[in-house]
C-alpha cells in the first residue's frame, strides 16, 4: 500500500482480494507491479499527501477506505469477480462501520 494512505492515519479498513479471500494483508504491504492503477487511483482519491509534506492531497484525505482487489493473477479484469465484488459490497458493507 503507498504510504499516502497508510502512514499517518490509515484509512484503510478492509481489504478484500476477490480472486483469493484467503490472501492475507502482508501480501498487500508488498508493492505488485499489476497494482499500481488501483494504487494511483486509491491515492489520487484518499490519498493525505504524506510522502510530499501535504503538497498533494487527494480529494478527500480524511475518507474511510474498504479496498477490493477484482484482478487475477493473469492480469485480467473479468465481470465475474466485478460481480463478486458488487455482490461483497451488497451483502457484507454493514460490516464497516464509519468512524
């Protein structure tokens, strides 16, 4: 995980890896070179600008993040674990509980 979301105030909740719900959170510490959209876009939204001292700050800094990995280890996208996904959010969001 890039420390603009992590190394002050983790905002970071959950993380879900559709494609293996038994991954365990180290493997998410660990830079993944098919990662970095979902990394550069997680930061561009709630990002707090640590690594830059604040000079680039997300859109909002302060959001409460539940991260769900829909990409295979082949690389691919497909609908199937975007449906996993949405079906997780539908049926299991009661489980995060803002702050």
């Amino acid at each position: 995980m890039h420390n603009d979301i992590i190394a002050t105030s983790n905002g970071v909740r959950k993380v879900i890896d559709i494609t293996n719900p038994k991954q365990n959170s180290t493997y998410f510490m660990q830079p993944h070179k098919e990662s970095w959209h979902g990394t550069m876009t997680t930061v561009v939204c709630a990002g707090d600008g640590y690594k830059r001292k604040g000079l680039y700050k997300g859109l909002a800094p302060d959001a409460v993040l539940v991260l769900l990995k829909v990409m295979n280890a082949e690389g691919h996208i497909i609908t199937e674990n975007i449906a996993k996904a949405l079906e997780w959010v539908l049926k299991d969001h009661g489980l995060i509980h803002p702050l």
